[in-house]
C-alpha cells in the first residue's frame, strides 16, 4: 500500500468514525429558545441580574418595535411562532 | 444567503434577533462537534451554553469573516474544556465511547471493524494539540486555516501540527499492517 493510498484511507476511516446522528428537532428548539430569552432580555434592556439598562444600537423608533416585538416574543411558547411574529415587523 | 458576518454585525448593531439565524445555520454542526467530543446527551446540555456565550461574545466578532463556524467552534471548544473541568469525562476517553454511536453505520462501510479500531487508538495516541487539528479537519471539514482560528494558533502552527499527525498516523497504522502481516505469515 502507498503512503498516499494509505492517507486516503484513514480520512475515509476518520470521517466514518465522526459520524454522528442528527440531534432531535426538540433539542435545536430548546437551544434556541435559550438563545431568544437571551436576546429578549438586551432588547428590553435588562441586564443578567436584572437591572433595566440602556438599549444599544439603533433607531428611537427602531428600539420601540424591537421592544414591541420582545414582548410578544415573551408571550409565545415556540420558536416557529417567533420566527412569524418578526417576520411581521 | 447573507455571510455570517453580516448577520452577526446586524445583531451588534440594533438587530439582536438576527442572531437567531446564525445559530439556525451552525446549529448541526455545533452539535455534531460537541457530540462526537463529549457525547451525545453532553451535545445536548452544552448547546444552548455555546449559543449564549457566542451572543454575549458577538462584539467581538471580525465582521470580515463570512464563515462563523471557526468562531462558534473556538467557543465551544472552551464549553467543553469547562464541562471536563467540572466533571465530564476527557476527550481521549469521549472518543473511544462515541465510536459505538456510529458504528453499525461504519461496519457496514467498511472492509475490516479492525482497522477502523486501530485508527481510533491512534489517533487516541496523538499529543493533545496534533488530534485537535487532525480532527477539525477530518470532522468538521476545516481547512487548517480555520482550524487556526478555532485553536488561536498561526495558521502554519495549525499545519504543522496538521502535518505531524497525519504522518504519524499513517507510519503507527503501517506498522500495525506490517505485524498483522507478519501475524499471517507466521
């Protein structure tokens, strides 16, 4: 066998040996859901310990939709339905 | 499809929830790379972590880069390295136990389940820094220059690491041919 045989060889073995199974839709979603909490919580200003704090970046008007949008995302249980309520701005 | 780097500028700038779309697009392979490290039900606790720490950590983000998989990849790194801290099981040790998860898929594959053992013990072998490259290459399909910014090395560090641990590989998995042949012969 030649190096480069060789070589080819143990890529195709490693790559083999990285298959792993496609993670439950449940488990993205969670994530996600973490994520958009995180992101709720700088659009409305709060800080991790809770302190309301100054909203970065943007427009006046800008802040108050996003501010709007926080708070219908906080009243919704899924990310799909987030996706749809932003899509509305 | 915009680059990442305009999503995540965008998320910087007013539009925190464009975020989401980054974590929408590397969600699979931030998950695959947490699992075939930690596990599978580690890759499950550990992602929403990646997400919240890359979020806080978005500022700080090149806008030049298009591709933030290296980035997410770097913090996820450092999620793992936490997660081994505080309890979980070593990557060298995660590796041997994550090759069950795929291996009905990898017998049916391959010629010989043997060799496919071998190389996992070699690759186990490599120093620490070696495999890292390796399999960020082999895994998730970067190039060494993006390995290099996963691991914050220079690019021909991540080489040559690269380099190392494959020649390594290819003399360790020889030599065991070498004795299986001799084994035969014998």
């Amino acid at each position: 066998m030649s190096d480069e045989s060789a070589g080819l060889e143990t890529g195709e073995l490693l790559s083999a040996i990285g298959k792993v199974r496609m993670p439950e839709p449940r488990v993205l979603e969670d994530a996600r859901e973490v994520l958009w909490s995180a992101i709720a919580s700088e659009m409305l200003g709060i800080g991790p310990s809770g302190e309301q704090a100054t909203v970065t970046g943007g427009s006046a008007g800008g802040d108050e939709d996003h501010r709007r949008t926080v708070r219908r995302r906080q009243q919704m249980p899924t990310d799909v339905q987030a996706r749809k309520n932003l899509s509305d701005i | 499809m915009e680059p990442d780097g305009v999503l995540i500028g965008r998320s910087v700038h007013g539009r925190p929830d464009a975020f989401v779309d980054v974590a929408r697009r590397h969600e699979v392979a931030i998950h695959a790379y947490l699992a075939r490290r930690a596990g599978r039900q580690a890759a499950d606790d550990l992602l929403a972590e990646v997400w919240l720490r890359a979020f806080a950590a978005r500022g700080g983000y090149d806008t030049q880069h298009a591709d933030a998989r290296p980035w997410l990849y770097g913090i996820a790194r450092n999620v793992l390295r936490e997660h081994w801290r505080t309890g979980g099981s070593g990557e060298a040790a995660a590796l041997e136990e994550e090759r069950l998860d795929p291996w009905d898929g990898v017998d049916a594959r391959l010629d010989s389940a043997e060799r496919a053992k071998a190389v996992v013990s070699a690759v186990r072998e490599l120093p620490a820094a070696e495999r890292e490259v390796l399999l960020l290459v082999a895994w998730e399909q970067l190039t060494p220059a993006e390995a290099a910014r996963v691991l914050g090395v220079a690019q021909g560090t991540a080489r040559s690491r690269l380099y190392r641990a494959r020649a390594t590989l290819r003399r360790v998995l020889s030599e065991r041919d070498a004795e299986d042949e001799a084994g035969v012969s014998a």
